[in-house]
C-alpha cells in the first residue's frame, strides 16, 4: 500500500517553480528568501512531505537568525528541524528516503558546530550546492 500511495502524490508545475527558487536562494545563502519561496509551498501539502519541507523551513530560518547573531533562535530552530526529521524517520517500516538521513546529519553537524564555537557555515554550503537537488522536491 505504501508504494501506491508514494505514486499518487506529485507536484504540480508551480510548486517545482517554488520549490526551485528556494533552492536557489538556499544556495547563494539568502535564507530569508528561501524561507519565502518553500513556505508557500508547504501549507498546502500534508503528511510526510509536508514535515520534511517545514524541517527545510526550519534549517533555512536557523541559518538566517545566524547571519544576525541570534545563536539561541538559530539552535531552537536547528532542534525544530531535528524533532520533524525525528518524527518523519518514525513514520517509515523501510526505505526512508535519502534526503532525510542527510538532512538530520547536516542538522547534528550545524548544531554541533555552533554548540563548539565553530562556523557551520561550509557545511551548509556544500549542502545546499552538493547534496539538495531537485530530486528532493518529491520527497514522500
């Protein structure tokens, strides 16, 4: 049944328009921006897909409060991230989706980092320019 459900579920044109603009943003590090363009996207969605974008979310926001100096909003929204990829690992018997298990380690390193006085800032970078791709959009 899951495997029929999973070929149900698309995104429509607009969506990936979306979806790849954030992307975009995420890679030339304007966070706010790709808060924007995922943000409109995810309200419509519900399930698994819906709390994978909103830990996406909570990635981008954390790394915007840490272009201000806001070392405790970025944590509370890195720890967001974590508890929705938690909760999303515990929703698969098998086959949990690549983008989720690369996410929650790009989160524990991020959170890692900061929590030593060290810079996330190349983790995030390869990140958004090596490891999400478009493939990501679909991610039930």
């Amino acid at each position: 049944m899951e495997h029929a459900e999973r070929a149900t579920v698309s995104v429509t044109a607009e969506e990936r328009a979306l979806l790849a603009q954030g992307l975009q943003h995420f890679r030339a590090g304007d966070y706010f921006a790709a808060h924007d363009a995922w943000e409109e996207v995810w309200q419509g969605w519900r399930g698994r897909r819906r709390l994978f974008w909103q830990a996406m979310i909570h990635l981008v926001v954390g790394a915007y409060h840490l272009t201000r100096d806001n070392l405790k909003g970025c944590q509370s929204q890195w720890q967001k991230a974590l508890q929705k990829c938690d909760a999303l690992e515990h929703m698969y018997e098998t086959d949990v989706p690549e983008p989720l298990p690369q996410l929650t380690e790009l989160l524990q390193t991020c959170l890692a980092a900061v929590q030593h006085g060290e810079e996330p800032w190349p983790h995030l970078t390869i990140f958004a320019t090596s490891v999400v791709s478009e493939t990501w959009f679909a991610f039930e």
